[in-house]
C-alpha cells in the first residue's frame, strides 16, 4: 500500500512536498536550504569571488592575443535576464569580445528578438543563430506529448546545448560563458519533474516509441560527449561569471532596460513561448509541479525575495486565463494539433522518465562524484 507523504513547506523558503527529494529538520527547514548555506554562502566572498574573475578573464584575454582569435569566448543568448546581463557585464566591465550564439527551435518571444537585438546593435557584438528544422522538432514534441512523462521541455532543452555545442567543437572555441547562476537558479528541478536533457538515450527511445518521421538535422549532443570529450579531452572551459559578483536580479533588469530599452518578461525563462506555456500550464496544471516555487526558493536564499512575497505570489496564477488560453491556441497550432488532441495528451496516463530507457544509473554516478567534490553545487 503506498504511503502518502503529509503536505509540508519550509518554514525558511517556499520548497515543498511536492518536490519527492525533499526533506525537514525538526525546525522545518528543508535540505535545499542546507545545501544552500554550506555550498554557497559559507563559501561566498565577494573580495576572493572577484579576484578569481579577475584571474579567469585574464586567461582567456591572454588565449585570445597568443592564438590571435578574433573572438575570446562564446556566450549563448536567450533574450532572457541572465544571459542579457551576462553579455553586458563581460563586455562592459570585464572588456571582453564575445561571440554570441542563438537558437532559434521554433519557440521565439517577439521579446526575446528584440532584446537580443538591442544588445547586439548597441555593444557593437556579432551574432550566430543556429535554426533548428522544425519538422524534426515538431516530430520530437509530439513524441514527447504522447510519452507521459513531465519532462515536455526536453526537447528544446537539448536543441540549445546540442546546437551550440556542435559550434563550440567545430569552430574550436576554447571558452563558454554562461549566465547560469546560483542566485536565482541554485534550485533545480527534481528529477521526477524534469529528467536530464542531455541524456541522448532517453530522447531516442521516446522518439523510437512515439515519433511518425525519420530525424535528420536535430543536434543530438550526448552527455558524455560535452563532459567527457569537449571538456576533457578538449579542454573546453565552462565559465558563470555571474557567480563571482553580486548578481542582482532587480538591479540586473534595471540597468538593462536603462541602458538598452530591454524588456521585462512575466516570468523567469519566459523569451520561449513553449517554456511560457510549459511552466504555466502543463507542468502546474497536469502534473503538480509550481516551478516558480525553485527561482523564488533560490532568490530567498541569495535575499533577494522575502519568503512572504513568494508565498502570496504562489497563491496566484501564474498568467491570466486569456493569456493562457492564447498560449494553448498557439501551441496547438503550432505544432498542427486539433485541442481534442491537445486534451487527449493531457489527459494520458502519467509516466515518469524511468518508464523509458536511459544512462539514468551512469549520470547518477557522476553527479554524486562532482556533489562530492564539490565540483558540482547546484542540487540536483
């Protein structure tokens, strides 16, 4: 008989039961807040923090004049926050001269262009975008739609890492900047609500199952390929420069709509209408999971969200009904589906990733190694 867990939040962040990782100590707060506190902020000053840029950019400065490259790193660009700010303050502040890299999977906010644009216009930058076939990606979501599993995301997920890493490999880029960070990040997604994008073995056996048409172009970009190969045996370097200063988020949407008449978004990761329709649909509504309840945690524990803030916006709907009915009629025709389609896929039986086959058990292993070492912070 299975035994359900009682409804709990953390008394210190807005992390919940809903997650299946979670758990209390006789104060109520949560593990995420421990992991937290011991990996971030007993670990955390901005005087060493700034100091080891200093030391990281002088590098890749230094690589750049000795093997005469025009650009010294590429950074991948959404049009979201994180990625805007990052390009602003690695060419603003730390001088440096990036390549930037977009993928286009089909899901483009008209925002998100027009962020990217004004970036790219007015800090004088070049810009790569990678457009992925749409056939593909449209016979890979359906895939997934039909498999059951909550991980709807995936796809888009891994045509980001995928196509950007093919360009890392083949244009022989030594340095990826990124604006993953863990002031509103260090929470991730638990694995029951969001299964490894990067692992090339479940997304073919859902394709196996579920897809209509050959894939062709999609750029399927295996795990150990981008840890093992491009970043070992390559030595390709992995840099997040937003974990070494003071990362604001407030202060960080601020200076770029003064600077750059960038545009705000309702929610965080919300530049890809499917990620907008994801999070404020498919996810709350068919499987429980309030992803906002992770970057709020996240920004509670980098103070930059008070606890009872985040609770009163949970209690609201993430976007209104006209909105979300929008997104849904989007989606539906977008990807050429009826809405009884649509309300037959919401309506399959749930299933989670361990129903297909995967590298689950060999990804585990490696993400406790790094956990361990440190090497590795965010929770997984």
């Amino acid at each position: 008989m299975m035994i359900t867990q009682a409804y709990k939040i953390c008394t210190n962040c807005v992390m919940d039961t809903s997650s299946p990782d979670i758990s209390f100590d006789k104060n109520g707060v949560c593990n995420y807040c421990f992991s937290y506190l011991n990996k971030i902020r007993n670990n955390f000053n901005i005087r060493v923090k700034n100091l080891e840029l200093e030391k990281i950019i002088k590098k890749i400065k230094s690589h750049s004049l000795k093997k005469k490259k025009k650009y010294d790193c590429l950074i991948g660009i959404s049009g979201g926050l994180d990625s805007s700010y990052l390009v602003y303050y690695v060419v603003e502040k730390l001088g440096l001269k990036p390549l930037l890299f977009h993928v286009d999977a089909g899901w483009n906010s008209s925002i998100s262009a027009n962020n990217i644009e004004k970036l790219v216009d007015k800090l004088n930058l070049d810009l790569i975008t990678k457009v992925i076939n749409w056939n593909d990606m449209r016979d890979l979501h359906l895939a997934y739609f039909k498999s059951g599993v909550p991980s709807l995301d995936t796809i888009q997920d891994h045509a980001f890492f995928g196509a950007m890493y093919k360009y890392v490999e083949e244009n022989n880029f030594k340095f990826i900047l990124t604006g993953a960070n863990f002031a509103t990040e260090f929470i991730r997604a638990p694995l029951d609500w969001a299964y490894h994008a990067s692992d090339t073995k479940q997304i073919k056996d859902i394709h196996n199952k579920f897809g209509e048409r050959q894939i062709k172009f999609f750029p399927y970009y295996d795990i150990f390929r981008s840890r093992i190969y491009l970043r070992i045996l390559k030595g390709v370097k992995m840099y997040h420069p937003l974990n070494y200063i003071n990362y604001d988020k407030k202060n960080s949407i601020k200076t770029l709509k003064e600077k750059f008449g960038w545009q705000e978004y309702v929610q965080k990761h919300h530049e890809s209408r499917f990620t907008a329709f994801f999070e404020n649909y498919w996810s709350l509504k068919r499987f429980g999971h309030d992803r906002r309840k992770l970057s709020y945690s996240a920004m509670i524990l980098s103070g930059q969200m008070k606890r009872e803030e985040a609770l009163n916006k949970i209690k609201e709907e993430p976007i209104s009904n006209l909105e979300l009915k929008k997104e849904i009629s989007f989606v539906c025709n977008k990807l050429d589906i009826s809405k009884s389609e649509f309300e037959e896929f919401f309506n399959l039986r749930k299933k989670s990733f361990r129903d297909y086959k995967s590298n689950y058990f060999i990804i585990n292993f490696f993400t406790k190694v790094l956990n361990t070492l440190n090497i590795e912070k965010r929770i997984f």
